[in-house]
C-alpha cells in the first residue's frame, strides 16, 4: 500500500469523521440524549482516524498471515493506540473521555478485555470493506481537490483545537499578565514589563550556571578511568601504541609500512 501525505491526511479526517458517527450514535442511545463524544467541538474524533491509518499500515503489512496472528496483532496496536490516547486526554487536556472503570479487568479505566475485543472485531470489518474502499476513494480523487479539502480541513481542527482545548484563553491571559490595562496606551509601560520579564529569565538562568558541578565530579572520573582502559584494551589488541604524552594520541608500530604507503600515494600522477 502507498498513499501519499496528502491523502492519508484526508482519510485520516474521514475516518475521524465515521469515528465520531459511530460513538454520538452509541453514546447518545446510551444516555438517552445527544451527546458529543470528543474532546474538539466539531464532528470528528481524531483517534479513530489516527486508528484507521495506523490498522490500513498494519494490514498490508500482516495480509498474508493467519487471521488468528491478525487478531493478536490487532488486538495488541489498538489496545495500546487506545492506551497512549487516554493517557495524552487525561494527563494532557485533564479530559476522560472514556471510562471503562465499571468494566471488568480495565486498567486504569482506559483500556479493557471486552472494548479491546471489540476493536479487533471492527479491524476484521474493516479490512474487508473500509480498506479497500479508502484506497479506492483515496486514489480517484483528483490531487488539486485534494490539496484544497486538506488544507479547509486542517484549517477548521486547527483553529477548533485552539479553542475546546482553552490554548486561545492561555494566550490571552498571558498576554494580559505580559501587557497590564493601558499598556497599548503607554509603550513605556509595556517596555518596562518586557524589561521586568528579561531580567527575571536572565536571573533564573545565572543562577542554573552558577550552580556548583562537585555533584559531577565523580561522574567523570569514573567516565575518564573507563575510557582510558578501553583505549589500553584496543591498543593492545590491535598493536597500536597508546603511550603518546597526553594520552590523546595513537601511533602505529609498523611505521615503516605505513610510510611506504605513504610515499607511494605521493608518487602517484
């Protein structure tokens, strides 16, 4: 399978986009109202279409073996893409956007036997019929049509990232701790505040200098001493002469040969 950035950039939207269908359908009939199941605000869910391209790279890759060590493989990549997500959610975006701490055996809530089974199955689904038909989409579509839904695409997740994920309201505050009411009136003032923000990083980082290395100086004596007896080990194995002053210096005990190589290359027109 070969796909190129472009268009597994616009699989990866469609795929988010089906993921998103398919949790607001589930979620939303399991609470008995409309639900969005994402972290963003529009209809996507990008895990499942990071899923999607990870499993399309994975099945060409196993096609021809067993299904039962497609399962295996399957069941292994989805359970740790579904793992690695939770975590970035949760530790990251302070989000779960899935709990599976009522489910038997979870782990920590986010990963569990009956859902990782269930991933398997939809993987087997999936390569019988999304597969291929994603690589047909994919390589029909013409490559300017492409480039110009890539790039509105990436434009709305973008800027819908910045906002469900509160970066544009860190901006603004830091922006307003950076520049106080009336700064845009007075540029002395923003001056001053940029000149209070330079001394305190310049403070901080004199401070890192300054600190004192004794804590190091057993770290490289210890490095010093090991490397001082590889270089006597591969002197004496390989017949080379490492008691040059200073230690930092090989020489050759057949210097005769090496010079008559020497000299010959000189020779040479």
């Amino acid at each position: 399978m070969y796909l190129s950035i472009e268009r597994a950039f616009l699989l990866f939207y469609v795929f988010s986009l089906l993921g998103w269908v398919i949790e607001s359908v589930y979620r939303s009939l399991d609470r008995g109202r409309p639900v969005n199941p994402g972290l963003l605000c529009g209809p996507y869910l990008p895990l499942y279409g990071t899923g999607a391209i990870i499993l399309m790279l994975l099945y060409s890759a196993i096609r021809e073996l067993h299904p039962a060590l497609r399962g295996i493989g399957y069941l292994l990549v989805l359970t740790l893409v579904e793992y690695a997500a939770g975590l970035l959610l949760l530790y990251v975006f302070n989000r779960r956007c899935w709990d599976y701490r009522d489910e038997p055996l979870n782990f920590q809530g986010l990963i569990c036997p009956g859902f990782s089974l269930y991933w398997v199955t939809l993987a087997f689904i999936f390569e019988k019929t999304l597969y291929p038909l994603s690589l047909w989409l994919a390589r029909s579509m013409d490559s300017l049509l492409v480039y110009r839904l890539d790039a509105l695409v990436l434009g709305i997740m973008g800027m819908d990232f910045i906002y469900s994920t509160g970066l544009a309201g860190r901006a603004w505050a830091f922006a307003d701790r950076l520049m106080p009411a009336g700064s845009l009136a007075a540029p002395e003032r923003f001056l001053a505040a940029m000149a209070v923000h330079h001394e305190q990083a310049n403070h901080r980082l004199a401070s890192w200098m300054a600190r004192p290395g004794v804590e190091y100086v057993a770290v490289r004596r210890t490095i010093r001493r090991r490397a001082l007896r590889a270089r006597s080990v591969i002197a004496a194995k390989f017949g080379l002469d490492s008691t040059y002053p200073g230690g930092v210096m090989i020489r050759l005990r057949a210097q005769r040969g090496v010079q008559k190589m020497i000299d010959t290359i000189k020779g040479m027109k």
